[in-house]
C-alpha cells in the first residue's frame, strides 16, 4: 500500500512538473512572438514610411513626364517632379555626403514667454514657429522672387484687389489632417476674432475685406483698396489647423494666456502641441513623420537650449555642445586664433542683407500721462548725446554701422541725403535749455519748470554684456548734458511685460528688418494701443498719411518717394534714437556641410532645410 502511493505521489508530481515546462515554454513562446510582431510592426512601419516616400516621389515624377523616355536620366526627371520651393534642398540631398539624421543644437539668449503662435512676439518664438507653421508662398532665397510652398500657383486680379490660392492637394498637418482652404480662411477669422490677443497681425489684415473659399483648395482674398504687399500679406500668412484652434474661439482667454500650443504642417513638430512651457529650460521640436514636403528635412530633431550668459555660451559651444555660437566682438579676433575653436569650426563674418537695427525707444506716454520724451526737442537733444561712432568703436570694435532710420543703406527707401546725428553736447545742451531744462541747484543735474530733476530708467535685457557697456558708456555722456540715465536690467520676459504694459522710461532694443520695410506697425499713429508695437506712443499726423500713401502705391517706383519723405519726418522727431546695424560674427560647427549665404542671409535656418551632416560626422543618436 505504501508503495502504491508513493508510486502514485511520484507520478503526481512528474505531471505537475511536465504541465509546469509546458506553461514556461509556451510563456516563453508567447513573448518570442509577441518581440517578432513588434519587430515585425518596426519593419512595417519602416518599409511604409519608405513607400510613401518613392510613391510621393513616382507620382511627381509622373507629374512631369519623366518617364517618357523609359525613365532615362532618372535624376534629371526628380529634379523636374521638385517644386522650385524644395530645389535647393534637394540639390543638397544629391551631395555625395548627404546624409539625414542627427540634431541641430542651438542655444537661445532669453527665456521664451511662450511660442504659441500669434501671443508672442519675439523673435526667438518666431524662429521656432517658423519651423511648425508654413505658408502659401515663400521667397526665393537667389532671387527673392515668391514661390509657391503651401500654394502651387496664384493669380492677381487686374486692379490688385484680388489675390486668389489654389492648394496643393498633398498637404497635411502633422497629425495627419488634411490642409485645405477651410484652414486659410479660419486662420484669418481666428486672427481677426477680437478676442484673440492678435492685434499686431489683426493690424495688418484689416486691409483685407474679405476671404472666400471657392472650392476646397482654391482661396480667394479680396482688399478693400490696394496695398502694396498684398501678395505677401495673405501669402506669407502661417497656416493654422482648424480642427485644433477653432476650440480656443470659445474660451479665448485660455489661449491668450497659452504657453505652447503650436501644431502645424511643416517639417517639425512638438511632440505633444500642447505641452511645451517655459519652465522646461529649452524648446524641442522633433522631425514630422508625415511631412508632405517634395523633400524630407535632414535633421531628426531641432533643439534650442536657453543659455542666456554669454561666457556660458562660448564654454557650450567649446564643448560642442551647441552647434553655433556668434560671438562678441571683443572676443571675436581672439576665437580666430583659438585653436580649439578654429579646429572645430568654420567662421562667417558679415553683413546679412537683410539686417536689422537696435535702438533707444523713448516712451512719450506712461499712465496717461505725456512724459518729458513727448517733446521732440529733448528727444533730438538724446539723439545728439548718443554717441554712435564711439558706441561702435569702443564697444563693438568697428563690426558694426550707424543706423539712420528703419531703412537699410541700400534699401531704395532711404534717402542716402539723410546721415546719422553726429555727437554733438553743444546742440544737445542748447535744444535741452529751449525745452526749460536747467541746473538750477547746480548739483550737475537739470530740472525741468517744476523743479524735478531730468532723470531716467534705460531699461535693458540684463544677460547681454555688449549691451551693458553700452549703457554705462552713455551714462557717462548723458551726465555730461546734466542728465541722469539710471541703468535697469531685466529678464527678458519681464521687458516683454513691461512693453505690452508701456511701463517704462525708455528702452533699447532691435529690430529685425525685411527686404521693404513697412513703417505701420511700429510708427503709425493707430498701433499706439494696448499690446501694439507702435509702444512708445509717438503720434504724428503727417507720418501717419505718408505711411498709407506709401502703403497703398502699389507701383514701386511711385512708392519709394513716399516712403522717403516718412523718413524725413522720422529723422527730425526721433521717436528712437537709431543706434546701429551689427555685421554677425558667427562659428558654426564643422560637421554641419552646405553652408552658403544667400539674399536672404545665411541659410542655416532655410527652410525646406539645406544644411546636413554626413553620416560619419553625425554625434546625436537616431
């Protein structure tokens, strides 16, 4: 009996055990299978996204009737199918090192308030948009001449009042939506909803009377007079989703207040359009999987570190950690001779043809009150105690000219009659005595009627040195007219608050330029509102008419005696003290291949992309 049972228990446990092997190995099995079907689907999603591209490729092909002959001349036939837009680029992408992947790095001066489109206004957000957000047309870079991006062709009417788009039909936004004239013309309702924090860009198209759609990819814009940037207004306008910011209509305010919530069609993305905000310490943007460019970008990922010390900087870029680093010229002959840097770097230094200016913005209404800049006497009198010539001598070591007005010296807009204020304390003291200032306690500063002392705020971002030294040398020469510069460095977000708030005494800054500028949105007397840029609250009548006369002459040469005469009326009341336009002084990062200035500038951020690193130079994993 005893036997039997442990026979019996012996069996037992032999079936336990085989059902125990059995379980481990079809759990094994299971999850074999379970890592072929994920490779599986990799593979999949692979050879797809592969397919796509040589199908999008055969069909241009097609198009353009490269295989008449029986596909000879293959790449001559690609080059046939490529829009003029993606040329460029695709001529990069047939170098022999031509390679996609790796990142470009990049390090931004200040913080970003936010990117999201329309609420910011810097700069910096700008070039991240630029980025995400495309537009119908875009400029030639060799000929500045538009071509089509988001439109493939366009017409104008006769009397240039009209201006109608036809789509291409293979555009899509990053999730996948398709773009259509529906999303054109939402993007212009969205703009122009009041409740949008938008008025910069609602300033503008109010010279649109209306927007059709007359099918789903042909949009039609209508003026109500003629403007002489009518083709660019509506064609250089970035196209927003509706499916994703037509919600925000009904709760404006959340979007006002938004930090990131950009989506777009353009070859990168947010990760999550929803997610980004200003404490993450950099902006990223990754490649758009489904982006339906004639060419795909070369980099797999964008990002932006934000590094506002310079010294930090340069030791970044030293480490190679950034891709470029443009540098101060009182460090720039000596990084030439850096062996590490010239090792690893190649240099570009020049003027971009289309450049901006810095300047001294005298802000002549705070708290509704006309403050001592609303005379133009004093202004004038700040102007001659500018110091320019010295200013780009002792601090920007000659990489630097003098800026007359808005216009670039070789913009058909400026009057070459008109040259800089030259530094002159005589004139300045004489025009500051006509407007009642004087040192009456004799303490070296003036007082005005009242008694109160002539003494001012120059607000100024704190993490830039060249701008420190800047604003210490004039105090110096300011204290020689008796009057006192208080100098007041901020975070860049907080300058950006104060601006929209116009809480400020004066303030320098830049602008960036364009190949014709229009004076409206900083001068003219109707962007003197809340959150406009014309921030200063400088009103002149006679200005105001030469700038819609200017605005509405649609023929160029009829035009530039417009636009010269409102330079005229700028130069003799100085709502800014024009200082300078700065030459770049740039190291970029050797692995980075097709480097090349154009029309518009160095092209290290044209989009469609030109710029690559080849295969063996590239650091960042894919």
């Amino acid at each position: 009996m005893d036997f039997m049972q442990t026979e019996a228990s012996s069996s037992r446990f032999w079936i336990v055990f085989l059902l125990l092997v059995l379980t481990i190995t079809l759990v094994l099995l299971s999850m074999f299978q379970v890592d072929r079907q994920w490779l599986k689907l990799q593979e999949m999603q692979a050879t797809m996204a592969e397919q796509a591209n040589v199908i999008r490729d055969l069909r241009g092909a097609l198009a353009s009737g490269a295989f008449v002959s029986g596909g000879h001349n293959a790449a001559a036939g690609k080059e046939k199918s490529v829009a003029q837009a993606f040329r460029r680029a695709y001529a990069a992408s047939l170098m022999p090192d031509y390679a996609a992947g790796d990142w470009s790095v990049e390090a931004f001066g200040n913080n970003l308030k936010t990117i999201t489109p329309l609420i910011s206004s810097d700069a910096y957000a700008a070039n991240v948009q630029g980025y995400v957000l495309e537009s119908l047309l875009v400029r030639d870079p060799d000929t500045l001449a538009w071509q089509g991006l988001l439109a493939d062709r366009w017409t104008v009417s006769d009397d240039g009042l009209a201006v109608s788009f036809h789509l291409r039909d293979d555009v899509v936004f990053s999730d996948g939506a398709p773009l259509t004239a529906e999303d054109v013309l939402f993007t212009y309702q969205f703009i122009m909803s009041e409740a949008i924090q938008a008025p910069r860009e609602r300033a503008y198209l109010k010279k649109i009377k209306e927007v059709k759609v007359k099918d789903k990819y042909t949009v039609e814009f209508t003026y109500a007079e003629p403007y002489f940037e009518a083709l660019s207004l509506a064609g250089g306008m970035g196209i927003l989703p509706k499916h994703f910011y037509e919600p925000y209509l009904q709760q404006p305010q959340k979007f006002n207040e938004s930090k990131g919530l950009l989506l777009g069609s353009g070859p990168f993305k947010l990760s999550n359009p929803e997610s980004w905000t200003p404490d993450q310490g950099a902006v990223e943007l990754v490649r758009n999987e489904r982006y339906w460019g004639d060419t795909q970008p070369s980099f797999s990922r964008i990002l932006w570190k934000i590094i506002q010390n310079d010294s930090a900087r340069l030791t970044t870029f030293r480490n190679g950690e950034i891709d470029t680093y443009s540098a101060r010229p009182l460090e720039y002959e000596s990084l030439k001779q850096d062996p590490q840097i010239t090792a690893a770097s190649q240099n570009f230094e020049y003027m971009p043809p289309v450049v901006g200016y810095s300047y001294i913005a005298w802000n002549q209404l705070r708290g509704g009150k006309p403050t001592r800049f609303a005379d133009r006497r004093v202004r004038q009198a700040m102007t001659y105690l500018t110091d320019v010539d010295r200013v780009i001598k002792d601090v920007m070591l000659g990489y630097a000219e003098p800026a007359v007005s808005p216009f670039g010296p070789n913009s058909p807009q400026h009057d070459p009659a008109l040259t800089p204020y030259a530094y002159d304390l005589g004139k300045a003291k004489a025009l500051l005595a006509e407007a009642g200032y004087r040192d009456g306690n004799g303490d070296g500063v003036l007082e005005d009627a009242q008694g109160q002392p002539f003494e001012f705020k120059l607000t100024y971002f704190q993490a830039n040195d060249d701008t420190k030294r800047i604003v210490l040398l004039l105090k110096d020469l300011y204290a020689k007219a008796g009057v006192k510069l208080i100098p007041t460095p901020q975070e860049w977000p907080v300058m950006l608050e104060n601006l929209e708030k116009k809480d400020f005494d004066a303030i320098t800054l830049g602008w960036t330029s364009s190949i014709e500028t229009d004076l409206f949105q900083a001068f003219h007397g109707s962007q003197a509102v809340s959150k406009g840029d014309n921030f200063v609250s400088y009103q002149n009548p006679e200005l105001d008419v030469l700038i819609d006369q200017a605005r509405r002459t649609v023929d160029e040469k009829l035009r530039m005696p417009f636009w010269r005469q409102a330079e005229h009326v700028l130069y003799a009341d100085q709502p800014y003290t024009f200082l300078m336009r700065r030459k770049s002084l740039l190291f970029v990062d050797r692995r980075i291949k097709n480097v090349q200035m154009t029309k518009l500038g160095l092209n290290l951020d044209a989009l469609p992309q030109e710029i690559y690193v080849p295969r063996s130079l590239q650091k960042y994993a894919q």
